[in-house]
C-alpha cells in the first residue's frame, strides 16, 4: 500500500482508548511519473514532493513540541498516490477502515473515523477524485500547492474540501493581467486534459477576452505520463509553436510535460517567453535541466511563500520519528548512498534514476547532516502545506475550549469541518482564513526565471493582489533573454498603426490591417480629445492655480505679508496715536481702512487651488467689499481737505459742511457696493466656466467665469474706480495746500497707483483667456500695496523718526517767517491774496487780508476734533498776493 504511521502517543501507554489519544493526520505525498502497479509505484525519486511530505512531518513535530493542543499529539499516515486517482482513491479507503472495516452505509451521520483529516493530494484530478469520495463521510479534505482548479471551490459539489491557495480563477486573472500590462495581445495555450488543465484554460478564456488577448492557438497534451501517444503529440505541439507568430506561450501543464516539451523546443534552438502556472512555476527540475537557459524567458505567478531555517535544519538532519517508520526517508538515504561507479560517472546509463544522476554521493553517510535538499530544491515551496497543518491545530485548538478532551477525538466528522471553514490565524506574521468558497485569498508573487549558471533562480519581481485585482511590479528592470537588453519582447498579431491610419479587423479582433483614414474623425469619449496627429484619444489635462506650484506660493506669501505689515502698521498707530502724524491720519479712520485691505488681501488665497462655485463668488465678494471700504475711508478724508481749504463763499460752505459726516458716507458708500455685489450674484453670478478648451490644446483650464455677461464684474469693479476718482480728483484740488496740514500727496499718489494698476488690468484680463485668474490676483496684490506704501508707511516713518521738536506753534512760526519774508519781497496785488492751511482731518486755519474776527469766525465753522491752531495774528494793513507751493497768497 506504500503507507507508514507514526502514531501521536506512545504505544507503550496503558490506557483504556488509546486511539482517542491518538490524532493521524494522513498526507498525500504525490511522487510524479511512476507507473501504477498493485501496491507499488515504479518511477524515479522525486524530491520535492519528498520535501513537501516532510514540511508536512515537520510541523506536526513543531506543534506537538510546542505543547500547542493540550493534552493531545497528532499523528500522521503517510501515503503514496503515485500521482494517479485509483490509488489515491485505495490509500484513503485504507485510511478509512483503520482499525475497522469500512462497510458503505445509507446513514454515515455517526461514522467517526479514527482518520479525521486528509492533507492533499497533489493534482487537482487526483483531489476531485479523492474529494467526491470523503464526501460521503464528510471526512474533511484541505487540498494545497496545485490542487487549484475552479471546479474545487463548488460548495454543492465538494462541500468537505478546502485549501490553503487560491482557485485558478484568480490565477488566469493574474496572467491575463500580466499579458496585457507588456501590451502582448497574441499569445499561445498549451494546457493538459485533465480536470485541472480544462478548467484553468475555460477561466483564462474568459480573463484573456476582457484584457483584450486573443489566442493564436490553443493545444492540449495528455496529462498521463505513460500515454502511448504522448511523444508523438509532444512533437506536434512543438511544431506549431515554432511556426506560429506568437512570441508568448501559456503552459497550464504538469511540470513532466514542460520538461519534456522543453527537451523537444530545444532540438531546434526554438526560444519563446514562457509563462508558467503555479502547477511548474517553481520546478527545481525544470531549473536545472540541461539547456534550461536556451529555451528564453520564463515568468511564473506562485502562491505566497516564505522560506523557515527551523524547516532548513530539519531537513539537513532527516531522522525518523521514535517508534515510527518513513519509508520514503530510507529510501532517500539509501539512493544518496548506494551509488555504482556507472551512476557516478559523468555519462550515466539510462537506468540511473535521475536522483543518482545528480545527488549521489559515495561518501555520503546516513547518520551525518547533509544540506543537499536545501540546494537542490527550494525549501519555501511547501509553504502551503505547513500552513495546512496549522489551519488543522488551530482548529483542533478551538475545539479543545468547547468539549472534553476524552470526547475530541470521537467527535463526529461535521464538527471539525464547521471549525475548518470559520477558523481565523497567524502564522509567520501573516493572516490566513478561508473564504466562502473554503479558498486562500492571500494573492501570487510573480517571479522571474533568472539565468544562474548552467541554470535558472527564481527572482520575485511583483504581486497580484486577489481582493483588489491588481498587478503590483517592485520596479526594477531586469534584462530579457529574447531581446537582450531591458526593452520589452513584442507578442502582437498585428503591428500598430502609425498616425493617420486606422484598423481594418479581420476574423479575430487582434489581428488588422492598417489602411489610411479619408473618412470623418471619430468622437472621441468624454473628457478625452486628440490633436493632430494622434493615434487615440487621450484625457486632457486639467489646469488651475495649485496649491504646490510657485508663482500660487508666491503670491499666497505675498498677501500673509500684507496682512503681516497691516498689524505691524496697526501697533504702531496705537502705540504712537498721539502724535502729530497719527493726529493728521485720524487713527480711527486709518483703522478701518487697514480691516478693508486685510479682507482684499485674504480674497487673494481663495484665487488659488481647485475652483468652485462657492469659491468664484466668495473671492469677488470679498474683495469688491474689502477694497470699498478702504476707498471710501480715502475718500472721506479728500473730501475733509477740499471741504476745508478751498474758498467758498459762506453759505455754500456750510452746505458743504453739512455733507461732511464720515460714518455716514463710509456706511452708505460700502452698502451701495454691497447691493451691486447682490444684484450681480442673484441675476448673473459667477460660476466654474466650463466652455470647452480649444480644439488645438490638450489641457483644459479650471477658472472662474464672472458670470454670463461680465456686467456685474464691470459695474462691481467701475464702482470702485469711481471712488477712487473722486477722491483722486479732490485731493487733486487741495494738492498745494502744505503737507504739514494735510494727506493730499498720499491719496493723490495712492489713488492714481490704484487708476494706473486698474486700467492696465483691462486689456490684460480680456486678452489673457488662461491667465484671468492670475492677473487679477496680482492686480489686487499690486494696488493694495500701494495704498500702504503710499499712505500708511509714510506716517509710520514720521511718528518715528520725526523731530520732536515739529510742534505745531513751531511749523506755524515756521510758516509765517517764511510769509513775512515773502511780503517783503512783494509782487502780488491784495485782491489775490489768500492762505490756506490744513492740520486735521476737522480742523483748518483760515488767513486772508481779513481782520481777526472774520478768520476766527470762519475757523469755527469746521469743528475740532484731535488738534486745533490758535490764530495769526492780524496784521494791520499788510497785503501779501504772492502764491506757493504750500502757500496761497
């Protein structure tokens, strides 16, 4: 029967159940190409699945050590399948009718076999078979490695089967995947007849139709080894790959069939790039094979795995377990050791098997370590398998919290199974569980067949992902045998076309001619266009201010120091509010203009980033409001000046005067601004304009329109020129009264700054379509820092670094010298004499050829807020006509 047990307890323990405490895990251990006799297999030693058998071995060894289920020790009975269902299907009978017979009855609902669990089998023809058999009993079945065929994850149909890798569902998606991310739409399958090769090819079918790959071919081989026309049908199959075009082949085969299809490639130096399923993915044979490195690229997609030194050193020192006997460790040994000089030599005969070909050692001692296995296979393969042993514990572990430790093992068949299916658990830092199905979905690693030596090394160079069906590359490049060099190898049924000529499809979607395009262009999709020239319609790219790009940075960084300055100036109005200068600039007044450019200032950082509607209205808003209200403050105090200064006749001026109520005129100005500002959102506001970008750009500009019309921006923006206007032009009027008395420079300079930066921003905003944004952000920067650097800056210098000595008795006698002077240097008539001079924003001084009662009487028609000059003194008879700059006489 090829069988061994090692039984979970000491045989030697005298108790009454023995058995219960005794837990055997039966493994499936496929040794590939043997023959299937009665009870033996007659074929050559196959180290990997004697390595996959001992990971098995192995981790009920480490969880038995680890004391990892209490009171209890699992066991194992190892079997060969030979890697043919009959005899799989005779190993589980005999597992089944251990210790008793196994009589088939309609009702097994109490069949409680002393086998609770079965690990394999290798193949997933031998699995279905293996699998529709413990279905009867419910016997719980965890398939691993390449049990993957899609047909396993059929609940109604295998209901007791689970494993430890994913279907073949996920795997076809994954090389579909993979064939459309190198742009190789022309490919070739080569798949076996059995359940596995059938299934995986169905579901590739339909992967390769969604990536748009079409197949140049499609062949199959016979999955028996030893089929009579198996030669003949490998010879065939060759033949068409080396005529076809196809540069790029699917193998959904046993590793025995690449090889030997392999062997037949290489009679004629034929190369292709290769992909390979998980069933042959990490062949050390196929590895090492001779001529491996002449048959061209291979990539393989292989479950996740991770490589074990406690594993390592296991298999260095392989010992069979006391009280036990391993068949396939012995005759391991025994192949390692009893070499014959023939088999040793550098031509062995064909008798040799190929184990004596490559791992014969006379030398070799059964007793000593030996790291051969570890060279000559990869030790991370039976990762799966390790995890199948753990999912078992945990389970058994779950149980052991819920029943009594005697009645475990007589616990019936079903019990085990729920557990199984539901069970959660870490091992080596990963998490693993079942899905509906009863599959992994921990994803593949895809590997690269690197050249190494006279062989080949499997390299990781990406993952795909199941839950998000995705292709992870790590990056790097890496040189292709087929081309030479980094640049991809082409696998295309037809050529691309160059610019100017379309598809003319033929009977497979892939494959065209191409032939000039006199016809109309076609639309392209939404949100993609094409320019001249193009072979296919591409999104365009979409432009607006971003946060991360300089000029944005700088201009945000040019309003936060303008807000920044406007709080310096702030402190320094407060601190030195009682002199002169800050008296001459009325500190209230100045305040409020500084909170008007503060709101300009701070609309400049909503001109930045992503546009919306919400933005495009709140950034006209705030500046056309911000700005306003600084204007009008300017306004009033040009209007305090021309209303002071200028010689009116009585009655007009106290007309005038009566306008003069600063709150009022700052309220009703700002409100007036305000209405605009609503009338424009309610009837025409502005939003994201979304006309289409030019039929000759690929790349579509993200602004604000200001509405349909543009008439609310221009009246909104008019309005505030306006002001600015007229303030410019009264502080014009009273531009020669002295500086010492008024602010008539400041506005004049700041208001014409504001006119020049305004009127240059017209012609720039309707010509630059792209850069509207941009322009007048930069307008409101510009004419917000001249009103501080024109108005503000100027007093700050004065309140601190003037002379302490500029009183205001000084600047008049300081003035009257200078008129007397200018007396006696006479040259004007009386009739045209007149001075004016201006201290505050209330205050003024009036001296004509008048005696002292009229000047007084007119001073008291402005009343005095901050500062008020005492009168010059008449001058009898004296008459003084000459004019100056600061001076009217």
């Amino acid at each position: 029967m090829n069988c061994f047990i090692i039984p979970g307890v000491n045989t030697s323990e005298k108790r009454k159940h023995l058995i219960i405490y005794t837990m055997k895990i039966p493994f499936l251990v496929l040794a590939l190409n043997r023959k299937l006799l009665l009870s033996h297999c007659v074929s050559s030693f196959d180290l990997s699945s004697l390595v996959r058998s001992m990971a098995v071995i192995h981790e009920i060894q480490q969880v038995n050590a680890a004391g990892f289920l209490p009171g209890l020790r699992l066991g194992y009975l190892l079997c060969d399948t030979c890697s043919y269902a009959s005899k799989a299907l005779l190993n589980a009978e005999h597992m089944l009718a251990f210790n008793r017979s196994n009589h088939l009855e309609c009702d097994n609902s109490d069949f409680r076999p002393a086998v609770k669990v079965v690990l394999g089998a290798q193949y997933s023809e031998v699995t279905i078979a293996l699998a529709k058999l413990l279905n009867v009993y419910m016997v719980p079945l965890v398939g691993h490695r390449a049990s993957t065929s899609p047909e396993l994850s059929d609940k109604l149909l295998h209901p007791a089967f689970i494993r430890t890798v994913p279907s073949d569902i996920h795997q076809t998606k994954a090389i579909a995947s993979i064939m459309s991310y190198y742009d190789w739409n022309w490919v070739g399958v080569v798949y076996g007849d059995d359940d596995y090769g059938k299934a995986a090819f169905q579901s590739f079918l339909w992967d390769a139709e969604e990536n748009g790959v079409c197949l140049s071919y499609q062949e199959t081989l016979h999955h028996y080894l030893d089929h009579s026309q198996n030669d003949r049908r490998i010879q065939q199959v060759a033949e068409v790959i080396r005529s076809s075009r196809a540069q790029v082949v699917l193998l959904i085969l046993k590793a025995e069939l690449v090889e030997l299809l392999f062997k037949e490639m290489l009679k004629t130096n034929t190369s292709r790039v290769w992909i390979a399923s998980d069933a042959w993915s990490r062949s050390s044979a196929i590895a090492q094979m001779d001529g491996i490195n002449e048959v061209g690229d291979i990539l393989g997609f292989t479950f996740v795995s991770f490589r074990s030194q406690s594993f390592d050193d296991f298999l260095t020192n392989l010992t069979v377990t006391e009280g036990g006997y391993n068949f396939f460790i012995e005759e391991y040994k025994n192949l390692r050791s009893n070499c014959s000089a023939e088999c040793g030599s550098s031509n062995p005969p064909s008798k040799c098997v190929d184990l004596l070909k490559y791992a014969c050692d006379s030398s070799y001692s059964p007793d000593q370590k030996d790291d051969y296995l570890l060279k000559a296979t990869d030790t991370s393969e039976p990762f799966p398998h390790r995890v199948a042993v753990w999912a078992v514990a945990h389970a058994l572990k779950k149980l052991l919290r819920c029943n009594n430790k005697i009645a475990l093992v007589l616990l019936f068949w079903f019990q085990l199974l729920q557990e199984l299916k539901n069970i959660r658990f870490e091992f080596e830092n990963q998490m693993y569980f079942f899905d509906k199905n009863g599959d992994f979905v921990n994803g593949y690693d895809l590997i690269l067949w690197e050249k190494h030596g006279s062989g080949r090394r499997l390299e990781k160079f990406g993952k795909y992902s199941i839950l998000n069906n995705r292709i992870e590359l790590d990056g790097k490049e890496f040189t292709w045998l087929s081309t030479e060099n980094v640049s991809t190898p082409q696998s295309r049924c037809s050529e691309s076309c160059r610019p100017g000529w379309v598809k003319k499809i033929l009977n497979i979607s892939c494959c065209y001619t191409c032939i000039e395009y006199v016809q109309d262009c076609k639309t392209c999709p939404n949100e993609t266009w094409s320019l001249k020239g193009y072979t296919h319609c591409r999104p365009r790219s979409e432009f607006f201010l971003r946060w991360t790009e300089p000029h944005p940075l700088t201009m945000i960084a040019a309003a936060a120091f303008g807000v920044l300055l406007l709080l310096v100036i702030l402190v320094i109005f407060l601190v030195y509010r009682n002199s002169l200068p800050m008296k001459q600039a009325e500190v209230r007044l100045s305040c409020v203009m500084m909170a008007g450019l503060a709101v300009s200032f701070a609309s400049v950082v909503l001109f930045m980033g992503r546009p919306t509607v919400h933005i495009c209205r709140a950034r006209q808003t705030m500046y056309a409001m911000g700005f306003t209200l600084c204007v009008s403050c300017i306004l009033v105090k040009a209007y305090r000046t021309f209303l002071a200064f200028l010689p009116f006749g009585q009655l007009l001026h106290k007309r005038l005067h009566k306008l003069y109520k600063p709150p009022v005129i700052i309220v009703v100005l700002t409100s007036l601004q305000a209405v605009i500002c609503l009338l424009w959102l309610i009837f025409d506001s502005p939003d994201v304009d979304d006309k289409p970008p030019s039929a000759q750009s690929m790349r579509k500009v993200l602004e604000c329109k200001e509405g349909n019309t543009y008439i609310g921006f221009g009246v909104m923006l008019g309005y505030i020129a306006l002001l600015a206007l007229i303030g410019f032009l009264l502080a014009f009027k009273g531009r020669k009264v002295p500086q010492e008395f008024s602010e008539t420079g400041y506005i004049i300079f700041s208001m014409l700054m504001y006119l020049f930066v305004w009127v240059c921003f017209i012609p720039v905003y309707i010509t630059s379509e792209e850069d509207g944004t941009r322009v007048q952000a930069s307008a409101i920067l510009v004419s917000s820092y001249g009103i501080i650097f024109c108005h503000f800056l100027p007093k700050c210098y004065a309140a601190l670094w003037a002379s302490k000595s500029d009183t205001m008795e000084n600047i008049l006698d300081r003035w009257r010298a200078k008129s007397e002077k200018e007396d006696r240097d006479g040259a004007t008539p009386p009739s045209e004499r007149s001075v004016t001079l201006s201290t505050t924003s209330t205050s003024s001084f009036l001296w004509r050829s008048e005696t002292q009662s009229t000047i007084t009487s007119r001073l008291s028609d402005v009343s005095c807020d901050s500062v008020c000059f005492p009168p010059l003194p008449s001058r009898s008879g004296s008459v003084v006509t000459k004019r100056t700059r600061s001076l009217s006489l």
